[in-house]
C-alpha cells in the first residue's frame, strides 16, 4: 500500500514507492526560512531529487539571447543544492540497508505538524535474512536558525555488527534542464572547495559558487551510544566528509546516533569566519542536545498553532490539507531574515529558487495577520534591494523604482521581456504589502525605516509610466498584468487599481513621517500630483457587456477556441504559441478576478458578480496561483460550491500534484491560497478600510473556524450552519464588522451572530475541460 494517509495533525506515506519519491521529497521538506531541506531518505539512495538549499545562495550563469536588446538582463541566478548533511548510510554485517534490495517489512515516513519534525520507521531484512529496525527523526531548527539535525536509532533483532557512515557532501549531481521553462538551470559542480577539516566526530566543509562569488561553509557534530567495541574514524576531502563508526550490538540493544549540523554562507566573509560561525552553530546545538531542540520546536510551533489554526469539520482530508499548507508557508519565512521568499519556498529547484511576486500578493498576507515578525523581515529583504529596483528603473528610461519580475538577490534576471520586465505591478504588489501590514500592525518604526520609502520610490514609477491623457484621466500603457496570456496592454485594471492604492498609501506614509519624506526629497506639489493621477486613475469598462474590460479592448478580442483545444495541450504556454495567446481571450491566471479581490472597494456588488461570470468562462488556471483567488470571489458572489471547488483544488495542488511538477518543489503561492480561500472566502475577510468579516459556510462542512492576529490582537471566527462566532485568543479588544454591522469583541465574551443568506449568484461556466474537480466533502 502506498499513499497518503489521512490525518489532523501530519503526513504519513506507509510502504516505498520508488516512482514517488520526487514529490514526496517536496512535501516532506523541512525548512525554517533559511535553511531547506527535501525529505530524501535518510540513506540518499533511492532518490528522486536531492536537494540542501540556503536562502539566497546561488550561481549566476549567462542568459542566451536569440536577438538581445537595450535593457535586457545578462545574468541569471539559479538556487545552488548546498552540502548535503542529511546522508547517514548503514550496513548490517556488511550489507548496506538499500531499500531496493532485500525486504521492507514494514516502511513508513510521517511529517508531524506539531512536532516539526520527519519521522521514519522501516523494519529491514537484509538479503541474507538479518532483520532491523531503523527509525530516525529530523529537524531544521525554527529556534535556532543555522541548526539541523537528525536523530538515528539502529536496533538489530539478532547479536550484529553494525556499521554507521554519515557524511558532508558537496557537488552532488541535479536534474537536467528540460523544456519546462518552470525546471531549474542545470549546474554542474558549482561549489568550487576552499577548506577542509575533520577530527574526531566534527567536520568542516567550506565551499564558494564560481561565478557569483558566494562562500558557504557547512558542518556536522555527532553523539554515539552503542554496544561493546565501537571505534569510529573520520576522514575530509575536498567535497567529501565522513564519520564511520562501527559497534557489536547485542539483540535488544541500539545504536544510537545524533547528528548536528550547521550552515553559514556570506558574500564577504572569509572562510575562517565562516568556520567560526559553523562551529558555533554546532556548539550550540549540542549544548541544547536532542531533547532540547525537540522541545525548541513544538514550543515554537504550539505558538504558531495558537494564531493560525484553522479547523474544519466535515471533510478530514481538507482538515490535513490546510495544516499542511500553513506549516509549509510557516517554513517558508519563520526566518528568512531579511532573504526573499522562493516561489517554491526551500523545497525544491523549481523557477531556480527566485522569488516573485507571488511573495507579496499571497503567501505576505498570510504571514502578516499569523507571523507578522516574518512578513516584516521579507518586507526588509525588498527594502534592501531599493538600489537594484532604482537602477532597473534608470535602465528603463522610467523614475522611481521598477522591482524584478524574478530574482534571488534583488536584480531582474527575467529573460523573458513582455512576462517578465512589462510586468510593473510587481512593484504595486509590494506597495500594497506594505500598506497592508501596516495596518495590520502599527509598526511605526517598519513604518518609518522602510515602508515610507517602498511606497515613495513606487509611487515616482507610476508617475514615470503613466501620463493624463487628453481626456483628462490618468492612464498606464504598455504593461503586463497578472494574467501572462494578455502582455503590453494599456490600463490593465489590476495594475490601476494597485498603482492607485500605492500613490494613495504613499501620500499617507509621507503625511505620517514627514522627516522620512524630506530625506526622499518628496515636495508637497509631488504629493498632490500623486493623489490627482489616483483620483482620475483609468479604469476601463465595456458598457455593452456590462463588465470591467481586463484591459482596454480585450472584451474586443477574438474568443479563444475552448472546444477545440485538447486537454492534454494544457497548460497553453508548453503547447500554443504566446503570440495567438496575447490577442485572445484566454487568460492563463485570475486577473480582473484578482483585483476586485484585494481592490474590491472599487467595486459594486452587481459590478462583481457580472465580472466574475464573464472571467471565468475564460479562465484556465494554467497556473497555480488563480484557484485560491477565484474561490474568494465565487465565495463572494454566492456561488459556495463553486468557491469550496476552488479552495480544494488550491489545498491540493500539491498533495495530489495537480500540476505534475511537485517534484520541483512546493507551490507556495497555492499553498497560501488555500489560507486566502478559507479566510477571505468563506471567512469573507477584507482589509480595505479596517478589518471586517462576512462568513459563510460552504455546503457539506459542518463547521469552519480560523485564527488570526490583528494589531496585537489574536483571535478566532467559528462558522457554522446560520451563525459565526468571534472569540479573543489573547489582547483585545476588537473592533471589526460582521457583514457590514460594526462588532466590539471583548476578552471573556464571544460574539454570536447570525449568517444572512448569501446572494444569488450569477450563472457561471468553464472553458472546456478546465473546471475544478469536484469534491464531495469527507
């Protein structure tokens, strides 16, 4: 039997599936932020993909260009597989446990949520029919943020001879670059060795990439208990580290190994710095041992429980989904510290380790109203990288800051220009992060050091791109927005929407600090000039059809041929040519559906629900970013199967692989989409203007309930058949709104009131062959 098991609290996959370990090394990834690593077998072989990462360490390579042009980028960064740690082999009376050979009695791994740790049991027989049972427990350190380290315990049925070899491996061989514009740039041997140590049961490796001249170093430290003549040995070379050790263990008796390891890297510092640091790391963690960092990382994680569960009854494997989901997101960014956050997180090569703007716009709110210390330090990483976005800018003729479409260490490395450098609401999806968490905490010195400046420098890029027309609107052409299908559009309504907010935030932020404002040499007439171009921002609008035009004239542009695309050429950009794309109604992602989203302040009730109709009958969610948006908005308009559909297919797109590349990594933006259908959808949470709530239920769930923090404040919102009830966690009180009815929720006094009735919604349809799969509740 292989698969998943269904359960509250974790992952389990029971047997051995050689076929499937590609993905399930991404979904039982162990990250903290910084350091990452995929769920390959404690052994390295089998293996699909291996896989050790470092938040922001990468190689550069060139870009190939048929035909260059002015402006485009040279340099490509790629996320670099670091020196594995995690390889602890072991041979039984000289038989090396390989799960391909002799018998997997039993075999079972198992991701635990509250623990944050990966747990393996595997009963073995060898070939010659000795038998042993293995278990082991990893962890990558929340508390203490260079450490990771693995518990490994032998117990033999018979009197055996048993031998342990762990290693430090550099250079290992990665996946071949395919067609998929999505996989990874292939490197070959990028860690070029600087230094070596070993002597008793600690080693040092130390390592630097050959072109983007970044060192790492990277360090293990083992405890031993075994049975009678154990003698062990340690042996470095340049890309190679291993501790040997060998042990008579009696039946009834175990060896015991506990594994430290720790990682630095550094783009100034010199090796033995680096090595200090290492050591440190590993000195550190054998001072809090085992035990303690176990104790370490559910302390950590029954806080983060505490602010973010979410609980829903009625259908178990959706419950496992979303834990899944929001540790993931939590691995993600719990200490990043001033790095970027991968779309694909630290649990794979995939998009070679760059962040997007998917950062900002799904997994930035999550983090903001769970783990606001996180979104913040994110939020520091952009911030450092305000020269790399003025210098784009420069380059592009254009003022202010123009952010990467992706990157690792803040420079554009997009070769792809009408996707990638057209795409400006980057910089308007930053902004808007930044407002949000603003409001969503206060924090006046982020305020002051950083977020004045985001929203300034991004305001002056609007300005600079956009221009009054003749008809005395402010317009903003030549652009791509979210959706990749549609690029170089004039006044594509998302990006208007959030250019507005942006220029509005921005006159707020330098109204708020005005010592800030003088040193970005911000004059009261550019601030006027802001606030004019938000108030006549263009927003185009089909009065025939009576919907918002995505972007001006795309309701006018020939239909997409649904009926007659087959659905294995999906998805579209790997089979059809961009440019029949680009002057059809397809839309790869929720675009206009995305902005009534976080926009939707600019919209009628009846505006939405007619907009949402004609979108998604043109919609093909070629990527996993558009279901959790199209459930907020099918929540919205009433349509709750529709919506709970859509929250489904973002829950899964990992754990069933729904898009056939989990392998590569997790998808964080989809993960964080299922966090945003939950709350935004079902929970109806808006941030327009305050925080407000209109939870519905969707059919077949008994219950639904969340947890939030909000300016200090944690609490939770309960959702049942005709009623919700809000309850302070801790802090308080607060002051929200219940379907547009202001609430005061005191500590010690829930709040219960009654669900009114959703609206009709209106009659929707999918392409052909693209509608969610649908999913009976259980």
């Amino acid at each position: 039997m292989t698969g998943y098991d269904i359960g509250p609290w974790s992952l389990r996959w029971r047997g051995l599936s050689v076929p499937d370990l590609r993905r399930t090394e991404s979904t039982f990834a162990l990250s903290n932020g910084h350091i990452g690593m995929r769920g390959t077998l404690d052994e390295g072989e089998p293996r699909g993909l291996p896989g050790t990462y470092l938040n922001g360490f990468y190689e550069e390579h060139a870009l190939p260009y048929g035909e260059a042009g002015y402006g485009y980028p040279e340099a490509g960064q790629t996320v670099v597989n670091v020196t594995d740690g995690k390889v602890i082999r072991l041979l039984v009376e000289d038989e090396p446990l390989d799960m391909r050979y002799g018998r997997a009695l039993e075999h079972e791994r198992e991701l635990d949520f509250r623990t944050g740790t990966l747990r393996r049991r595997t009963v073995w027989e060898s070939p010659t029919g000795r038998k042993v049972t293995v278990t082991s427990e990893r962890l990558v350190s929340f508390t203490q943020r260079a450490v990771a380290a693995i518990h490994y315990v032998v117990e033999p049925e018979d009197d055996l001879q048993l031998v342990l070899q762990s290693d430090l491996l550099a250079n290992e061989p990665i996946e071949e670059r395919s067609g998929d514009p999505r996989v990874a740039a292939a490197l070959d041997a990028p860690l070029v060795a600087e230094f070596r140590w070993a002597e008793g049961k600690r080693a040092v490796l130390a390592h630097r990439t050959r072109h983007s001249g970044l060192r790492l170093a990277a360090g293990m430290d083992h405890e031993l208990e075994a049975g009678n003549g154990l003698r062990s040995h340690i042996h470095a070379e340049d890309d190679l580290v291993r501790f040997t050790a060998a042990a008579d263990v009696p039946a009834g008796n175990a060896l015991r190994l506990t594994k430290y390891l720790g990682y630095g890297w550094s783009t100034q510092r010199s090796v033995p710095a680096l090595r200090a640091q290492v050591e440190a790391a590993l000195a550190g963690a054998r001072q809090t041992g085992w035990q303690g960092l176990l104790a370490e990382q559910k302390a950590f994680l029954d806080d983060f429980w505490e602010v973010a569960d979410i609980e829903v009854d009625g259908d178990e494997e959706l419950q496992q989904a979303m834990r899944f989901a929001l540790f993931h997101i939590l691995q993600a960014g719990a200490r990043g510290e001033t790095r970027a956050i991968p779309g694909k997180g630290l649990t794979g090569p995939g998009y070679d380790g760059h962040a997007f703007w998917d950062s900002e716009m799904f997994v930035l709110p999550v983090l903001t109203y769970t783990v606001p210390d996180a979104a913040r330090d994110a939020l520091r990483w952009r911030h450092s990288t305000v020269d790399k976005a003025r210098d784009r800018a420069q380059v592009l003729g254009q003022h202010g800051a123009a952010f990467p479409w992706r990157s690792i260490n803040g420079a554009e490395c997009s070769a792809y220009w009408p996707a990638g450098t057209a795409a400006f609401h980057v910089s308007g999806g930053i902004a808007h992060a930044v407002a949000q968490y603003h409001a969503a905490t206060g924090d006046e010195e982020f305020d002051r050091e950083c977020g004045t400046e985001l929203l300034v420098e991004t305001a002056r890029l609007w300005m600079s791109l956009g221009h009054h027309d003749k008809h005395g609107g402010f317009r903003i052409d030549g652009v791509t927005g979210p959706d990749e299908y549609s690029a170089i559009v004039d006044n594509n309504v998302y990006t208007n929407l959030i250019a507005q907010k942006n220029l509005r935030e921005a006159a707020e932020a330098c109204e708020r600090n005005p010592a800030t404002a003088s040193a970005l040499e911000v004059h009261p007439d550019e601030r006027t000039a802001w606030l004019e171009a938000a108030m006549r921002m263009r927003v185009p609008f089909d009065a025939l059809l009576g919907v918002h035009q995505q972007a001006e004239g795309f309701t006018a542009h020939a239909e997409w041929d649904f009926a007659g695309t087959d659905p294995g050429q999906y998805p579209l950009l790997l089979s059809k040519p961009y440019f029949d794309l680009y002057r059809k109604q397809v839309i790869k992602q929720a675009d206009l559906v995305l902005a009534m989203h976080v926009r939707g302040d600019a919209f009628t009730a009846a505006e939405k629900a007619a907009n949402f109709a004609y979108y998604e009958a043109r919609t093909v969610r070629d990527s996993s970013l558009s279901a959790g948006t199209q459930s907020v908005l099918a929540a919205e308009v009433g349509a709750l199967q529709l919506a709970y559909d859509y929250l489904a297919e973002a829950a899964f797109t990992d754990l069933h692989d729904l898009h056939d590349n989990v392998h590569n990594g997790l998808h964080m933006a989809s993960l964080a989409g299922a966090w945003i259908g939950v709350v935004a959808g079902f929970g109806g949470m808006r941030d327009h203007s305050g925080l407000t709530f209109a939870p519905r239920l969707p059919p077949g769930l008994d219950r639904l309930a969340f947890r939030m923090s909000f300016q200090g404040i944690r609490f939770s919102v309960a959702i049942t058949r005709g009623e919700a009830t809000y309850r302070i966690v801790a802090g308080g009180p607060l002051r929200t709104a219940h379907h547009g009815e202001p609430v005061v929720v005191e500590p010690g006094a829930p709040v219960t009131l009654p669900i009114p009735e959703p609206p009709t919604p209106p009659e929707v349809h999918q392409p052909a062959h693209r509608e969610p799969a649908r999913r009976v509740p259980g």
